[in-house]
C-alpha cells in the first residue's frame, strides 16, 4: 500500500515509517520538522516540508503524491503538561492539522486512515487495566484533543466511509540502532534518565511521591515502539476485513517512576541520583492497558514486553548517539 505518514520525522512516526517500509510498503513522510528530525526520515520513504495547519500545503502534498490507499497520523503537539499550560496550542492547533487533514484525505479518495491517540483519555478509569472500552475522561486539553479528532473520524465514517483504527498508546519507550527518541526540551522520564547516566544532567526530578501506588510514585505501562509500529502495520491491513476499530496499546505490566530509575540503573550502571519535586498537573496516578482486544482481533504481542529490554535499547541509542539527531560541533 501507500501510506501517508504525516510526522514521519518523529520519534514513534519515523520507527513507523521505516517498519512499512521494511514490510514493503511505499511510505510518503509529512512534518513541519518542528519537533522532528529530517535525519530520521528513512532513506527509501519521499519527504515532503509541511505544516498541516496550512491548508494550501495540504493541497499542494495529495497534489504532489496521488493514491494514496491509507494515512498514519502521528503529527501532534503531545505533551500533557505543556497543554496544562497552553491549551490552545493543543484545542486548536491539533484539531485545525486533523481537520484540514481529513479534509483532503476524502476529497482524494483515501479511505484508511490510523490516528495515534492516547491514554491521557482515561483519566479516572473505573477497570485497572484500561480496555478500549473504559469511559473516556481526557486528562488535558491533548487528552481532550485527541479524543475529539477520535470523534471526528466517527463522523468522517458515518459520512463519507472512511475506515479508522484509533491506537491510544499508553508510554512509547525504546528504539532501535538507527532511531530513538529525542526532543528539546526533553520532558519524558526513560530519556532523561538516560541522559543522566550519560552524564549529560546530574540528577532526574520525580514529580510527586504522594500518589496512592506502591512507592507513592507514579506508575505507568512503557510499550516498546517497535510494538507500537507492529500494531499500526496490523490495524492498517486488517481494516478492510475488521471494519473501524479501537485499541488500546500496552503491556499490560505498570512501573512505577522509581523502579524505571532502578532498571536504568542495572542497565547502565550508572548510579542515576534523583530527588522528589512537586506533581505535574494533569498526571493520573496510575496508567496501565489492557490490550485484550488487538491481541484477540488481530493476533498482536508485544515481542519486546520487558521493561530492561525497553530501557536497554533506548540506552543503546543514546550511547551511539549521545546527541540525538543533533548534528556535533
Ligand atoms: N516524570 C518525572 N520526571 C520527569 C519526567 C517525567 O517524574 O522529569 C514522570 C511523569 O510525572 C510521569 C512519568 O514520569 O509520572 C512518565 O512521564 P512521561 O512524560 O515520560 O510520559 P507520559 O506519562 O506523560 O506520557
């Protein structure tokens, strides 16, 4: 198939990109590369220079690149505690890219389309671990963002036919030998506790050790991203048979941010010193998936569902490239 990756440039959505391709798709990368990185582009995939909050840029994209049978959509503000603070960078922006998005998506003819979403839905769930099926209370305005453009691919089916597979991820971590994840500022806990161990800060600030958890510190589920990648290559090919569908994607096994800092520690063997600050709005207690559904419908597992297996090849990106994407000197 053809697919459309728009963020292709990122940390999930260039992994995506190079796993399509590996699987013999043709692959087209959409990003504004105001987060991304050209460098993580695949070599095989096209490129195109877009901000999709601009709708001629769209127009000129399907023009450029005609046929294709399915978009992924990863371009996204994502940061919850960002979006606790500027809201409609995240109620606007990420609805204007999606709208304009979806609009030209049916005006040329594409009727598969697989949205990242988000845990940050399932703010106060009722079932631990969380089915597609648990209520739907966004934690923050991205929360709350995603969840809409969900809404909008309901009525986008309703009316114009397009099929959708909505993937709410709980905490992508990992990487391979060529891709990984690095943003500025970097605000996710795997990589700057890698960067301490990199020597690169002296110490990883945990926010809150009053949550009701084991250690009083959050506990999240970290899926690896090359089982992320896995589950939106099945989604998108089992559209036609399965029809619109929602998954939820994790391991199914919490940590908590204490014993990710003890896991890196064994990985790295780097002491990785850390101190307590205050909670981070927007951060529920407890996050962990149930991926019961796209196990049983589409026959999805994780092969790399061991937290030392996730930080572990994190870590072996950023020693090989203990800068990021980030050209030296
Ligand atoms: N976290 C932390 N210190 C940091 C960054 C993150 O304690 O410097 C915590 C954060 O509060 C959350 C967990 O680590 O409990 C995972 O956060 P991250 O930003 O990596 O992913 P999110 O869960 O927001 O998608």
């Amino acid at each position: 198939m053809k697919i459309l990756v728009t963020g292709g440039a990122g940390y999930i959505g260039s992994i995506c990109a190079a796993e399509l391709l590996a699987a013999g798709h043709e692959v087209v990368v959409f990003d504004n590369l105001y987060q991304g990185h050209r460098e993580a582009v695949p070599a095989d995939a096209a490129f195109v220079e877009g901000d999709l909050r601009d709708s001629d840029a769209v127009v000129r994209l399907f023009q450029q690149h005609r046929g294709f049978d399915g978009i992924m959509h990863f371009a996204s503000f994502t940061l919850v505690g960002e979006s606790m603070q500027q809201p409609l960078k995240y109620l606007r922006d990420n609805l204007v890219a999606a709208a304009n998005l979806l609009e030209h998506a049916v005006a040329n003819g594409v009727g598969r389309f697989i949205l990242s979403s988000t845990a940050n839905l399932f703010d106060d769930p009722v079932i631990i671990p969380i089915d597609a099926d648990e209520r739907i209370v966004p934690g923050s305005p991205y929360g709350e963002s995603k969840y809409f453009i969900e809404r909008m691919l309901f009525w986008f089916e309703r009316i114009y036919g397009l099929k959708y597979a909505c993937l709410r991820y709980f905490n992508a971590a990992g990487g391979t030998p060529d891709r990984g994840e690095h943003h500025e500022p970097e605000l996710h806990l795997i990589p700057i506790v890698l960067q301490v161990a990199l020597g690169q800060r002296e110490k990883v600030v945990i926010f809150g050790n009053d949550y009701p958890t084991k250690d009083g510190t959050c506990v999240r589920d970290y899926i690896h991203v090359l089982d992320l990648a896995q589950a939106h290559i099945l989604a998108l090919e089992a559209l036609d048979r399965l029809g619109s569908r929602k998954y939820n994607l994790g391991n199914g096994n919490g940590f908590t941010n204490l014993e990710v800092v003890e896991t890196a520690r064994q990985v790295t063997g780097h002491p990785i010193p850390y101190e307590f600050g205050p909670r981070r709005p927007g951060d529920p207690a407890v996050l962990i998936a149930s991926s019961e559904t796209i196990r049983r419908e589409l026959g999805w597992t994780p092969r790399f569902p061991d937290l030392e297996q996730i930080i572990g090849s994190a870590w072996e990106w950023h020693r090989r490239h203990p800068h990021g994407y980030r050209r030296q000197g």
